[in-house]
C-alpha cells in the first residue's frame, strides 16, 4: 500500500526523522492558510498524488508551463498557484500520459539546499535483508542512477539478527562524502528511518531529495513511503491513510472479491486459478507474441459468481479484446467451473473473443458443458494451444 508525501513525513517525524514544517490543503484557501502558518519567507506548493516525478511533471491544462512542485516568495503567490494546481491533472514521468488530478497539496517552509542525496531502504529478497541504499545523485531518478552509473549507488545489507549498527551509518554518511556535524546528523537520520522501516512493516521508504541544508542539517525533503500488504493487519492506523481515489477502481474492487489482479498494458484479458499458473499463462501469452492486459488469479475456490465478478474486472479495462481462461481443476471439478464460465459469459453479455483451456478432474464433463453451451467458447487442449489460439483470436478481431 501506497500513502501521500504529507503523511509519510507525518509518520516519519514521529521516529525522529528529520522532515520541514508542513500542511496538507485541499483548496486554496487552506494553502494560503497554511503558508500563513508556517514561517517563510519561501513556501513550497507541492502536489500530492501517488506517483514521483513531480517536479519535473507538467500540467496538461497549464499554459505557465510550471511542474507540480513550485517554490514561491509569498502568501499569495501560495494561494495563486494551489488554485492553478488544485483540480488540474498533473503528467509525470510515473502517472502515464493520463496523468493525476491533484486534490491535495502540501504547503512546506522553503529549505536551503547546500546538497541534494538519495536514500532509500528496502526489503531485497536475494539477500533476504533490508538493504539500504544511498547516493551523491539526489534529485534525480535513482533507476536512471543504477543504468549509467551503478557505482555511484552504495549498498548496504543490514543482518536482521543484529540490525543496524553505527558502523553501518558511518559507513553511509562518509560515503555520502559528509563531513563534520553532518555524520552525526546523517547518522541520527538514517537510524532513526531504518527503526521506522522495521516498526512500519514498510517494503520501501525512498527519500529522493535527501538534504543538506546550508548549516548542515540533514532533512528529508520528500519521502515516499510503501507498505507490506501482508502486515498491515498490525497497523489500522496506517490501512486509514489509504486514499482510494489514487488506487486502481478495478483492484480496489477485485480486493474486496478476493481476487488477485494487477492491470497490466496488453489486450488479452487472463482469468486464471493460481498465481504460479496465472504467470506461466501471461508468459505463455508473450511468447506467442500477445500481451497481457492483466494479472489475474481467481483462487483456489473459483464459484460462478467469482468467475462472474472477474469477468467484469477484465471486460472493465476497454483495451480488451479477448480472454483467456485458464483453469486446472485439482480440488474444485471441471465441470463445475465450465457451469460458472458459461452462466458467467451470458452474464456479462460477452463479445470478445474466449478461449478456455481447462484441465484436471471431470474435464470431459466440463468441456461437453461448454460445448453445448451456445455460446462460441473456443475451446484449447493444453496450454500453448490456448496461448496460440487467442493471440490469433485477437489479431483477426483486430485487423478487422
Ligand atoms: P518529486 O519530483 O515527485 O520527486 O518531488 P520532490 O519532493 O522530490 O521535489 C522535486 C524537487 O523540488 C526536489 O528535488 C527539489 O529540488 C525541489 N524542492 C522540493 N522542496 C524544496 C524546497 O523546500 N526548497 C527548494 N528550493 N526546492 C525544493
Ligand atoms: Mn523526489
């Protein structure tokens, strides 16, 4: 799970990580407020939506051509720009060509910037460690980083068993060339984000600027803050902070069915029982020279009126221009989940074409099922056959 800058730092202060002054706004009466509050004399107006880029993104509507993350000299000029900012749709590198409307800002005291730094912390599962990462090269896109020069990113694997030590933060901060009372304070920061990480049962923190400021302290001035799905039992607090409208409407829903899906850029829609099998299927679709349009797995328990429900999900994203059922029927039976396809398939009025392979237990009685159905089910017999069918499928639908 995903939360706003705003409420990173809010939950990062409350370690000790060092962060501006800041206020969240939802219009531009609030912005101006809360730069009123604040001490100036630089505010900074930032957009708040679930993607990075900000900065260097552009509003689609925005003839003054300014990115989504503006440092201004007064309360008005604050005000002016949260009015252009609010409602607007902001295109950054990580939204996409549709881009975000931004419905929260955050207005934060100016900073001065003597250096901008990376760090960032995640759970890397080669190592089976939290993995801290840093680097000279604040500010800019750290995946862009690692491509052209990986050297300038500094790993660090932490033991679980011992966990951070001060070794560990020096080691960062000299290699981050600080000197002086910035180790110290580079050192008092990254404690206390890795406490925060390992408290928060977070997978990512990523502070992208990480700042020196002009008299040497060391302060976050953007944080992106990821959650473990799985663990967020333990934090209701946290699961509160989620902001549905920045989440996809189709995972949302697919969540509250127990489905598992992912939207993906292809046309070939996928309902599959299991996760291993749903991505043998997606593989198998692109080695066939289709693409997927999504992940999809459908449990182990597939009724006809989850079936239903995930041919909803697929039919949704307008890209589709097939579906590709995968079912192999070890507990549940053949012939009961080709009931749930056919009543499914009439349910939802389908008009694309729909290959299904199924294998396992009563796969004669499922496959007569779907064969007398009426509908024009385009049956597969393994799975490169169903692979092969529906790109083909699907290629003839769409030179047509
Ligand atoms: P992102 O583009 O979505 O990653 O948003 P950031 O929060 O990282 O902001 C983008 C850039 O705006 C930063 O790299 C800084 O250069 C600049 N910026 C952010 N806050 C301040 C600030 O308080 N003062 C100044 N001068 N620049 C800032
Ligand atoms: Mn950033």
């Amino acid at each position: 799970m995903n939360i706003h800058e705003y409420q990173a730092k809010a939950l990062l202060r409350e370690y000790g990580v060092a962060v501006p002054e800041g206020r969240v706004a939802f219009s531009a009466q609030e912005a101006a407020d809360a730069a009123r509050a604040l001490p100036g004399p630089v505010w900074v107006v930032k957009s708040q939506i679930h993607a990075g880029g900000r900065g260097a993104g552009r509003f689609s509507n925005d003839p003054d051509g300014k990115g989504g993350v503006r440092v201004v000299k007064s309360v008005d000029d604050v005000r002016e720009n949260a009015q252009k900012m609010l409602a607007s749709v902001l295109v950054t590198k990580q939204t996409g060509p549709a881009g975000k409307e931004v419905k929260r800002l955050y207005i934060e005291e100016g900073c001065d910037i003597a250096r901008e730094l990376y760090l960032g912390m995640l759970v890397d599962r080669a190592t089976s460690r939290i993995t801290i990462m840093a680097s000279t090269e604040g500010g800019m896109e750290i995946e862009e980083v690692a491509h052209r020069t990986p050297e300038k990113i500094l790993k660090v694997a932490i033991d679980p068993a011992t966990g951070l030590q001060p070794f560990h933060t020096r080691q960062i901060a000299f290699g981050l060339g600080l000197s002086g009372k910035q180790v110290g304070a580079a050192s008092k920061f990254i404690t206390a984000l890795y406490r925060a990480f390992v408290d928060l049962d977070a997978s990512i923190v990523e502070v992208n600027p990480l700042v020196v400021t002009g008299s040497g302290d060391v302060i976050a001035l953007d944080a992106k803050l990821n959650f473990d799905d799985n663990a967020l039992y333990r934090h209701p607090d946290i699961e509160k902070l989620r902001d549905e409208e920045e989440e996809d409407p189709a995972e949302i829903e697919a969540a509250k069915h127990g489905l598992n899906y992912v939207k993906l850029d292809g046309n070939i829609g996928c309902m599959v029982n299991g996760a291993g099998l749903a991505m043998a299927t997606m593989d198998i679709i692109k080695l066939y020279g289709g693409e997927p349009a999504n992940f999809l797995d459908v449990g182990g328990g597939a009724t006809q009126e989850r079936v239903a429900t995930a041919f909803k999900l697929i039919l949704r994203d307008p890209k589709v221009r097939g579906i590709l059922v995968n079912i192999f029927g070890g507990i549940m039976r053949c012939d009961v989940i080709a009931q749930g396809v056919v009543a499914a398939a009439r349910e939802v009025d389908l008009r694309v074409p729909l290959v299904v392979r199924l294998a396992g237990t009563n796969v004669d009685a499922g496959r007569e099922i779907l064969r007398t159905s009426g509908l024009t089910i385009i049956p597969a017999e393994n799975l490169a056959d169903a692979a092969d069918k529906i790109v083909s499928a699907v290629a003839q639908g769409v030179a047509k």
